[in-house]
C-alpha cells in the first residue's frame, strides 16, 4: 500500500464503484454513492483526496462501520490522475470482476449500471470486442450527445492533427452531417468512441491488470481523455451506451454562458489552476497524437488558427491576462513539461 494511504477492509464485490472526491464535497458524494448502490453496485470504494475533516466525518457517518462502503485516505489532493490511480491499486481486483468509475458528483440512474453490463455482454456474445469498456451516458456532455444522435463518433469526436478539440477541416465537412442527423436508427445500442471521462466508465480487472493506472503526471483534466485512449489502443474498445445515463449534480467550472464559445468560456473562467491543467494536458494528448500518427503540419495549422482566434476573442473581452496563461500552459504541454504546474488548493 502506497504510504500515506489507509484502506477499510471490504467485502469481495462482483462490481465496485470508485469515485473520488476532495475538499467539502461530502453533500454531492455521499447521493452519488447512494445512487451507485441503488443502481447494483456491490461495494463502494470513496478516495478521500485530501478531503477535507468535514466530508470525511459525513461519509463515515453516512456509511458506517460493517457497511458495503470503503474509504481510501489520502493525505494531500493529487488530483483526479492521483485519486483514481490509488483507488484503482486500492480495489482488490483479483477478487472483483469489473469497476465502475464515477465522479464524485455523478448520480447514476438505477438502472444505468444493469444496462452497461447487458449491453457488454451483448458486444462479447456477437463477437465485436472480447473485453470491451463501457461508458454511461453523462446527461450534457456535448460530444456524448452528438455521438448518440449521429450515431457516428468520427464525425463528432476531433480527429488526430486537432489543437485544444479544434480541427477547421473536420468542423467544416461534417457540419452538414450533425445538422441532419437524428438519433431514431437503433438509438439503444452502443456507439464506439475513441475516449470518454472517468465519470460512468465500467471495466474489467483484467483491463486494469493490463494497461495499468491513470498517468499521475497529468494531475487532473484529460487525464481521462489519455487512459480511456490507452484502453483502446491495447484493444479495449470503449462503447457509450445511450441506455444508461448519468446526472452531473455539480456544475461546469467553465461555466455554461451559451452566448460564449468553448475557448471564450475557458477565457472567462475564474479559476486558473483549473484553465492550466486542461490547457496544457489537453495540448500534450493532441501532441502526441499528431505525432503518432503524421498529422504535424495540420496540427501547426490548427494551433496557428486557435490561437489567433483566443488572442482575437480575448482582447475583446479584456481576458488578455488569461490568454497568456492559455499561452504558457499550452507551451508546456507541446513541450511535454508535465512537471510545472500550480498546487492544487484543497
């Protein structure tokens, strides 16, 4: 056990729910567990990520000694990268079958996690995947969304040679297809995707024992992004199931103005740590696909047009300080500097 670390001992579960939570988030955990429960989960792990005394006394309290439900205390928070790696090496999976990931604000509906199950062990039963990972439906997600309604990932999800999701070339020649698309064809089943979040991920052990734990390196944002990739580069294709579906209780940090674009919300937001880690990780993952995969000068071109665009956006919106902060995380990420990020406030 990583020092540092206590775990409550729990009892063997055929699918443990993981989540992970942090500062005074106790009244958005402890529904989420609940619901996990409800739902069919036969144990819950909760990483306490440097959470502060009072959400750990409310859980306790909520879930008592001798329940279905195990806390794993970590001393610091180490963001969501640190926080689902430990829990992940927490959970006894030589003795569970499968783990199902949730955020710490994701109420769950109760049938969410019956409908993953059916639905992977339809895709394994037809031959399309031996040990596929499936994720819920996160209720506003906006490629989740779009992804169930054309049902086609590659028109929706950027394609390698983007910058920070954004890809001219791949905005244009699909447009016309999301405008027109609707969702009546075989609207239940699932729609292969080339990542997803940590929230409403379902696994299997043996997943896990293979491409190994979150990159902790990343500390928090896209983390997600890049071990949900990993899965399927190592032939573990993740499917969203439309079927089983998920609420997000908090709110976005970036806030929801809908008369503001993505990088212009991003520009506006208060929190810089928060604007950092999802600039910079986001950079890297982008990066290095590019890379992988020859798509440099439409990686260049892409960054060239961002950039201009956030400059352009945040001049008239007198955000200039937060442009360059979007300016240094994302020289970082393109460097691959993974090591000078902010502390994370508790």
């Amino acid at each position: 056990m990583t020092e540092g670390v206590w775990l409550d001992a729990g009892p063997v579960a055929r699918v443990a729910a993981l989540t992970v939570t942090y500062g005074a988030r106790h009244h958005l955990c402890i529904p989420t567990v609940r619901a996990a429960l409800a739902a069919g989960a036969d144990h819950v792990y909760v990483v306490l990520n440097g959470a502060a005394e009072v959400s750990r006394k409310a859980i306790q309290g909520e879930f008592g000694a001798g329940s279905n439900v195990s806390l794993i205390h970590l001393a610091t928070n180490r963001g969501s990268a640190g926080g689902f790696a430990e829990g992940l090496r927490s959970v006894p999976l030589q003795s569970v079958g499968s783990v199902w990931l949730l955020d710490d604000d994701n109420e769950c509906a109760t049938t969410a996690l019956a409908e993953l199950l059916a639905q992977r062990a339809r895709l394994v039963a037809a031959g399309e995947c031996d040990d596929p990972a499936m994720l819920s439906h996160r209720k506003g997600n906006v490629l989740q969304e779009r992804a169930i309604q054309t049902r086609s990932a590659p028109v929706v999800y950027p394609p390698s040679g983007s910058f920070l999701s954004m890809d001219l070339f791949h905005r244009l020649s699909t447009a016309k297809s999301i405008a027109s698309s609707t969702s009546e064809h075989d609207a239940g089943s699932p729609i292969e995707v080339p990542y997803g979040p940590y929230g409403g991920l379902l696994l299997s052990a043996e997943s896990i024992s293979e491409i190994g734990f979150p990159d902790e390196e990343l500390t928090l944002y896209e983390d997600d992004t890049e071990y949900t990739a990993r899965l399927s580069a190592n032939g573990h294709r993740v499917f969203l199931c439309p079927g089983s579906t998920i609420e997000d209780i908090d709110g976005k940090w970036s806030g929801s103005d809908s008369a503001l674009t993505g990088p212009q919300k991003m520009l506006a937001a208060q929190d810089s740590t928060r604007r950092y880690y999802a600039v910079r990780n986001r950079v890297r993952f982008d990066t290095v696909r590019a890379l992988k995969e020859g798509r440099q000068v439409r990686y260049r071109v892409n960054r060239l047009i961002y950039m201009a665009y956030l400059l352009g956006s945040a001049t008239r919106m007198g955000r200039l300080s937060a442009y360059r902060e979007v300016r240094l995380a994302a020289k970082h990420g393109l460097r691959g500097q993974l090591d000078l990020g902010p502390e994370l406030a508790l």
